[in-house]
C-alpha cells in the first residue's frame, strides 16, 4: 500500500513542476509580446530567436565558462526586451549621439 501513496505523490509532485514551467512560460511569453508596431514586432522576434538559439547553445555546452557567457548574453537579450516594453512610444532605435563638428580655424 505504501507503494502506491508515493506514486501518487510522485505524481502530485511532477505536476506541480509541470504547473510551475507553464507558469514561468506563460511569463516569458508576455515579456516576449509586443501590440501595434511592426518595427518593434520584428526586433522583439529577432531577440527571441536569438535567445532561443542561445538557449539550444547553452544545453549543449558543457564547459561552465561558455555557459556563463551564454548566460550573459541571454541576460542582454532579456533586458532589451524589457526596454523595448517601457518604452511603447518609442517605435525607433535609441540614437547615438553624435560628437558637434569641430570649429573651423
């Protein structure tokens, strides 16, 4: 009998997991949405490809300071999404600025 009640917490225990990963997808997902502007639509597509291929990278590496690279750069990847959500109005690249001409002698 008492090999049944652990199935069952076993199971209890895998679906409670399972709930946890489609929450934490379901977040991700909204950090990966963008309404309205095509130009962020397609940068915010382009960043999650890139982490997506970055992602496949870090599961296949086993040497931990490619990992810790592969971490940072997906780190990056998540901040810039993140700006590309607090700043809606803003559907253009962040400009450099540049330097003002030199004065002529």
């Amino acid at each position: 009998m008492s090999d049944a009640g652990e199935g069952l917490v076993d199971a209890d225990g895998r679906i409670q997991e399972r709930m946890d990963e489609i929450e934490e997808a379901r977040k991700r997902a909204r950090l990966w949405t963008v309404h309205g502007d095509p130009e962020k639509l397609q940068r915010l597509e382009s960043l999650r490809l890139a982490r997506a291929d970055l992602e496949r990278q870090f599961e296949a590496t086993a040497h931990e300071t490619r990992r810790g690279q592969l971490r940072d750069a997906m780190t990056a990847l998540d901040g810039q999404a993140e700006t590309l959500h607090e700043n809606p109005t803003s559907s253009k690249k962040p400009s450099r600025s540049k330097k003002p001409p030199r004065p002529k002698k």
